[in-house]
C-alpha cells in the first residue's frame, strides 16, 4: 500500500502524508496518550504542499485543541471582512461575513508549527513499514490510502488555480478583509486576495480549463508571464501584486472535488484503514474549508481513537505499545467516519451548489440552488468539532 519508501519500522499506528492532516492527526493522538505514532512522508523533507490556506473559526477552535493556535495567531492578520469588487459594474459590495476568527497562514508557518509540536523523530522519511496496527491515509486527493479503501478517484473541476505571495517591503496598503475581484461573470475569471501579515499578503487566481487547453507552464517565470496575461484588464494594483510576487510561491493546480452523493455513500474505512483530509474530502474552494475541516477529521480522529480503545502499557520508560484486540480498533475507527461523514457530506454539498451558481448554470437551477442555500446551511465556521 504504501510505495516508494526504503528501511524497516513497526508502528502502532502509521499515518502516510506529511502535510496538514497527517502532522495535525499525529499531534491529537499523543495528546490522547498515543505514543507509537509515526508519520510517513514519500519526500526526503516536510512540503507546505501550496502557498497559504485560510482558516475559519471552526478551524481554529482544532488548533487550539491541538495546543499550536495562539502560537500561529502571532504569524497572521485577523481577516475583518469580505468584499466582491464587480469590474464590468463598476460596484464593489460586502459580502456577508464568516462567524468569529479568520485568518490566512502561510502554509509553510502552519506545516512547521505542527511539525515542532511533535516528539523528535515522528516524522519518517523513505521509510517502509513491516508492522502496523492502524493506518491514517493523509495523502491527499490522488491518495493511495483512499484507492485501497475503496473510494474512487476524485473529480477534476473546470477550473485551475494560480497562487502566489507578495511581499511590500515597507508595508501594503490593503485592508484586513477578504477581496475578490471579477472582470465580468462571462470569463469565468475571479482574483482573490488575502492580507497575511502587514507585509505579505496572498493571492489567488481561478481560471476555466477545458480539455482542449494545452498545459500551465511548469516554468516559474513562464508560469508568471502566463498569470499576467490571465488578469489583462484588471485593476493595477492586482497586476502589480503579480509583477512582484515571490516567484518561488507561485503553484498551478486543477482543482479537484468529491461530488456530496460519493461522500454519503463512502466508505472511507476498511478494516483498521481510513482516510481523513484531502483523502476524504477533497472539496472546491469557494468556502475556504478545506483546511478547517482537515483540523476537525485529526481531532475527531483521537477522540474516537482514545473512546474505544483501552491505550497505553509505559513499563520501565518503555514506548507506550497500543494493547488491544482489531475488533476495537475497527470500531474506533467506524465511529470516526460515522462522525464525520454528515458534516463533510455538507460541506461538500454546499460548496457544489457555489459551484454551480458561479458557473455557466441555468438561471432556474441557480435560483433552485440559491433557495437550498438559504433553507439548509448555516455558516460553516459556526460549527464546532468539540474538545480533543
């Protein structure tokens, strides 16, 4: 199952991807008593895996469950709103904001911080594993895990995405709020922009992609050129922020998705397997929830893991070695996904049905979607995975 690794280890529990979710879900289970966790990276180092990712309430209530939030409260700005700038309008209008804290991270700051939260020697690189009780597949939306757990592969959207950091030496000159700028709704095109700190600040593009489009450039300073001529026509200060992007955070990505029906039908388990972030629920942007939601899978995670499963034996300073029977680990892990599966299947639902009213979709069908967003979902930051 698990490829491309060299050397021997035998761990309780193994957990593959050394990203958000896996270091998240490693640092809940040794809070919850766990000390046979080891996290399994494919790399020769940790990878940001991406440029910066906003977090909502909902997340940040996971990071202090995880002991990392006010630490990573000093790295960024508080977000205090969110505006939609209409070009071809000439409008600007604020939008309805996100319940309580909103924040956007680097995902490097974010990576290392949950990273230096663990015990040394927890993350593992080009390692295989010989023995393992419970495996966590953190490997994001084209996971290993996910395909040997049965789920199929996810969707790939109609849109890319171009992102990249800029820093103004001697500060910027944007508010703490959340901008989106359209030229016109008949391009597909939308530039968004997130202040980090008073200095750096985020940025990103969602461009159509059909499969008569040739490839992004992999080139960096192709790949900028490229981005300038996406956003021909937009205001100057967004050229600008393109012109003096940090080259070396500039990402192009073809968003992906899990329709809501794979999600309620999932199975997301087999035997002592899951999956969790990403691998489960790899969702569009247009909520930001991505992140957030892969904080509440790691906290949920250990709570059901430390419910069901009688721990630890520490004997004479020995390592802590998981003591029980695979019926209970199963069933741990059956609670965790029965947890989580409503609140990730409407997360899901509601960022397809975005999705749909930011598309080229019938006016009927955008009216039928705005009236299920209106009937059925609440802010998703509101919500709270509770405590570790």
């Amino acid at each position: 199952m698990i490829s491309g690794f060299n050397g021997e280890n035998e761990h309780d529990i193994a957990i593959v991807g050394g990203g958000i979710g896996g270091l998240a879900t490693a640092i809940a289970l040794h809070r919850k008593g766990f000390k046979d966790v080891a996290v399994y990276e494919k790399s020769d180092c940790l990878r940001a895996g991406g440029t910066a990712i906003s977090i909502s309430a909902n997340g940040w209530r996971a990071l202090d469950q995880l002991g990392v939030g006010d630490h990573l409260r000093d790295k960024a700005n508080l977000i205090q709103g969110r505006q939609e700038v209409l070009l071809d309008q000439n409008r600007v209008q604020n939008l309805p904001f996100w319940s309580g804290e909103v924040r956007c991270l680097k995902r490097s700051d974010l990576i290392n911080a949950l990273a230096d939260a663990l015990p040394s020697n927890t993350t593992r690189f080009n390692c295989d594993l010989v023995s393992v009780q419970v495996v966590v597949g953190c490997d994001g939306s084209n996971s290993e895990v996910a395909n040997f757990v049965g789920l199929k592969p996810a969707s790939l959207c109609s849109l890319g995405s171009i992102r990249g950091l800029t820093n103004y030496p001697n500060g910027h000159p944007f508010p703490p709020q959340f901008t989106v700028t359209k030229r016109n709704k008949a391009d597909g095109k939308l530039f968004g922009r997130f202040p980090i700190d008073d200095k750096l600040v985020y940025w990103f593009i969602y461009i159509p992609i059909s499969p008569k489009d040739g490839k992004f450039p992999d080139d960096l300073e192709l790949m900028k050129q490229a981005t300038l001529r996406q956003i021909e026509g937009y205001p100057a200060n967004e050229i600008e922020m393109v012109e003096k992007c940090e080259v070396d955070s500039l990402s192009f990505t073809r968003l992906r998705y899990r329709h809501p029906w794979e999600i309620l039908v999932g199975k997301f388990r087999k035997g002592s397997v899951t999956v969790l972030g990403d691998a489960m629920h790899v969702m569009g942007p247009f909520l930001g929830q991505g992140g957030s939601a892969t904080l509440e899978d790691a906290v949920v995670l250990a709570r059901n893991m430390a419910r069901k499963i009688g721990i630890l034996n520490h004997k004479s300073g020995a390592r802590g070695k998981l003591i029980t029977s695979q019926k209970k680990i199963e069933e741990a892990l059956y609670h965790y996904v029965k947890e989580r599966k409503m609140r990730i299947m409407l997360l899901a639902t509601n960022t397809y049905i975005i999705g749909l009213l930011t598309g080229p979709t019938p006016l009927v069908a955008k009216l039928i979607a705005l009236m299920v967003l209106w009937v059925l979902f609440k802010d998703p930051a509101s919500y709270d995975c509770g405590k570790l």
